[in-house]
C-alpha cells in the first residue's frame, strides 16, 4: 500500500511539474506602451493628457468640418478597428477615431473603475478638450453602448450609429473563447499572465463569419494591444464586474439612428438589432448577410456606404 501511495505521489508530482513548466514557457510581460508607439502610430496619431491617461486617438479627414463622426472601439479592440471605414470615408466626413481607456495605447484607467458612467464622462470631457461642440457617434459592441449612452444624457449628438451594440442582454450566443474565459471565476486569472497568439486567433475567428479575413498580422496587433503595459488588467477588471445597464434608457432616444447588424453575430445576436429598432423611434435598420460581430473589419465598404448616406 505504501508503494502504491509512493507511486501516485511521484506521478502527481510529474504533472505539477509538467503543468508548472508549460505555464512558465507561455507566461508573457506586459509590453511597456512607448515600445507599441513606435509600431501603431501614424501621421494622424495624437496624444491627449486627460484624466490620468495619454489617450491616443486620430483625426482624420475633412479638418475644416465642425460637426465630426467620432469612432468608438469594441471591447478588447483598438481604434484600428475602424482603420478600412476611415479610408472610404475620409474624403467625406473630419473621422475622430479613439482608443478608449483600458484598450489600445491609451490603457488602463489609473483609478482601474469602469462604467458608462466613467465613459460617459470621458468622452465628455475629451470633446470638450477638442472644442468640439456637435458631432456623430458611431460605435461597435461595447462602443455602440458608450455611445447610445452618451446620446441619452447629451443633446450635442446630431447623429447616431449603433454596429452590433451593446445595451440588451444577450441569449443564445455562441460567444468568442476569449471572452468566455475571460468570464470564468479563477482561471480567468491566468489571463494577465497568459495570453497565447493561438487564444487570440481563435478569439478572432469567433467574431467572425469569414474566419479567412483574420490575418497573422491582426492576430499580432491584437495580441501585442491585449498585453501593453496594464490592459489585461484593466480588460479583467471589466469583465469581472461588467457594467450596469439601464435599456429602458433606450426608449428616450431620439437622435436620428442608423443600426448595421451582421446577421451571422455569434457575440450579440441579430435579434438585439430588432430590439433597437423597436425602441429608437424613426430608426433605420440594415442588416448584412454573412457577417460576423465586427462589420466594419469583415465587410468594411458595406458599412462605409451606409454610414456616408446616413451621414450625408
């Protein structure tokens, strides 16, 4: 008995070995921002000291243009999420594009709070530093929900653009792997030191339809902005306590709206594109065939065309 107990211990032992070594060989350092700089700026970069944060954003376009469509990100994404929309549309529209805090090279919030409440505010006040006065907001996902809240408590949005937003709950949805690990108590902690090329390419292809259109080189920009210096926290910290959301709010708005919706969204189903139109009075609604959760990555003239008619 006491050789077998011998054994069994050996043989446990080999696995924490085994398991000890393979999360060492994957553990990863948070990449200091300045060293992303160099590699995701362009021409039209800048960076805004507000709130405790340098937050990057572009601007781009029609400078001369005073009422400017503001470009909100998706949770875990980056302003290059709009980088396709912004080439079809720079000839037309001043295109304000923003990493928001906890994502892209502006990071984390260094309070570490996060709420519509908190982007709310935010993106008050960065408007307010640009002296923008009236604009249009589009938003993807998580920036689709910053934006209709924004909408809501400001009378400063002339127009409104929600793609695959946030703001109802959502059921049936196949989800994205990250995210779905990034929801499970405990092992979601071995996210802020683990964070494989391979997770976020799968990641990738779950927000996708077109799983072909996810690149290495997306799959390393993504990669390279989930791990800069504090966003796995930041990214956990929101995943952890979500955001408290209030739908009945829906019902009060009354900013012209134009809804994109790909039919084939496995993060937030079609169905809550109904549920946006039913509610926002006068709204249109355009639903793309054969298009996953990020329209403006999988089917970027599309959305392009449809945002320059509404805008126009």
């Amino acid at each position: 008995m006491k050789k077998l107990l011998k054994i069994i211990g050996y043989f446990l032992l080999s696995v924490i070995i085994i398991v000890i070594v393979f999360l060492a060989a994957l553990f990863e350092k948070d990449i200091p921002r300045d060293q992303l700089k160099a590699k995701y700026t362009n021409a039209y970069s800048h960076f805004m000291p507000l709130m405790g944060m340098q937050v990057h954003y572009r601007d781009e376009g029609i400078a001369t243009d005073s009422v400017p469509l503001i470009l909100l990100h998706g949770m875990s994404s980056s302003l290059n999420t709009w980088d396709s929309v912004v080439l079809f549309l720079k000839d037309k529209k001043r295109l304000i594009s923003i990493d928001l805090p906890a994502f892209g090279l502006t990071g984390p919030n260094p309070e570490n709070k996060y709420s519509f409440a908190y982007y709310n505010q935010f993106l008050d006040s960065f408007l307010n530093r640009l002296h923008v006065t009236k604009c249009m907001i589009a938003g993807n996902s998580l920036g689709g929900g910053i934006a209709w809240e924004y909408a809501v408590a400001h009378k400063n949005v002339s127009k409104l653009i929600l793609i695959d937003a946030a703001g109802y709950s959502v059921k049936n949805a196949k989800g994205s792997l990250g995210f779905k690990i990034a929801s499970m108590p405990v092992i979601n902690n071995l996210l802020l030191y683990i964070t494989p090329k391979v997770l976020v390419r799968m990641s990738l292809e779950g927000i996708y339809f077109d799983k072909s259109r996810v690149t290495p080189a997306q799959v390393e920009r993504f990669h390279d902005m989930a791990i800069s210096e504090g966003n796995r926290k930041a990214a956990l910290s929101i995943f952890k306590k979500g955001f408290e959301r209030d739908p009945e709010k829906i019902d009060s708005i009354n900013t012209p709206t134009l809804i994109i919706w790909g039919d084939k969204d496995q993060v937030i189903p079609v169905g809550n594109a109904f549920l946006f139109q039913i509610n926002i009075k006068g709204s249109k609604l355009e639903i793309l065939k054969n298009v996953g959760h990020v329209p403006m990555e999988e089917a970027p003239k599309k959305v392009a065309d449809l945002i320059a008619g509404f805008v126009e």
